[in-house]
C-alpha cells in the first residue's frame, strides 16, 4: 500500500487550502444567482458565504496555535490591507469600471 504519510501542519494547510475555495465557490454563486437566492433547501449565498468564513477562521486560528499563521490579526497589516483595496477600487470607479 502506498500512503503519502503527512503531519499535522501539513494537514491543516490542506484544510486551509480546502475552505478558501469553498469561500470562493460561495462568493461565485453570490455573484451568479444574487446574494440573497433561495434555491431548495439550500443556505442562501449570505449565509453560506458566513458559514464558509467561520470554517475559514476557525482553521486560521488552528495555524495559529500550531506557530504558523503567527501574525494573523495584526491590526496594522489589515490597516494597510484596506487601504490597498480603497485606493484600487478608487482607481476603477476613476476608470468608470466600479459604481
């Protein structure tokens, strides 16, 4: 029998791996039936947009306590961060591509 044996580390970035393209897979169905669809039975994309982002965070904080996502929260990493994404969406509504 041939196993690829791995760690715990390297089994939570795989999980890491796995929830952000669920998170991409919700927000494309937000962007493809409205944000608010009802589909069956299924969680509308909000929910399931908020549901895939608690899976997310809650392997991020995994990472945490295993020393790899050691400086996720950094108040001024995400200060900048958004200061980046304010600027380049200032960039596309001066473009006439963003409302």
């Amino acid at each position: 029998m041939n196993q690829n044996i791995i760690n715990r580390k390297q089994h939570l970035l795989i999980c890491l791996m796995e929830e952000c393209a669920e998170v991409q897979q919700a927000c494309s169905k937000a962007l493809r039936f409205g944000i608010d669809d009802k589909f069956e039975d299924q969680p509308t994309p909000h929910d399931q947009i908020n549901l895939e982002l608690n899976d997310l965070f809650t392997i991020i904080n995994m990472l945490k306590e295993e020393d790899i996502a050691t400086d996720y929260g950094n108040i001024f990493d995400i200060h900048d961060k958004q200061d980046r994404v304010e600027h380049y969406m200032q960039y596309a509504i001066d473009r006439g591509l963003l409302e």
